[in-house]
C-alpha cells in the first residue's frame, strides 16, 4: 500500500467516524482516525454537550477511544 492510499484509508475512516457525532449545537459534525503501529484504526467523533467543558472534539474521541482500548503512546 503506498502513501496515498494509507492517507486515503484514515480520510475514510475519519469520514466515516463523521456519521456518528453528536452535535446538535453547532451542527458540525466532525470525524478524525487514528492508525496504530500494528494498523488498527480507532475512528473518533466530536461530542457537543451544553456544559461547553464537557464537549469533546473527535481527534480526543479518537486517542481517548485508543487509550480505552489499552493503547498507549508508544503504540500509537
């Protein structure tokens, strides 16, 4: 797989993620991806909640997700 195809994988994927935000707020729904080192995606999406300090933009959503899943930084 070259690089553009690799880039084009996590646009998907991230793309993807997209469809699962919750924003009902500012109605911008984002999405983004993280590619570990053994090459699992992790898709994130942000998260919007009326207590600003509580939203969760999706490149967090998405490192959170990594970390849930027993992730850590050197795997990443």
């Amino acid at each position: 797989m070259n690089v553009n195809e690799q880039y084009q994988e996590l646009l998907d994927a991230a793309f993807a993620a997209m469809q699962h935000a919750y924003a009902p707020y500012s109605r911008y729904h984002v999405g983004a991806c993280v590619k570990t080192k053994d090459g699992t995606l992790i898709p994130g999406a942000n998260i919007e909640n009326a207590s600003f300090g509580l939203t969760n933009c999706a490149e967090r959503s998405a490192i959170f997700a990594a970390y849930s899943m027993g992730y850590r930084r050197e795997d990443i």
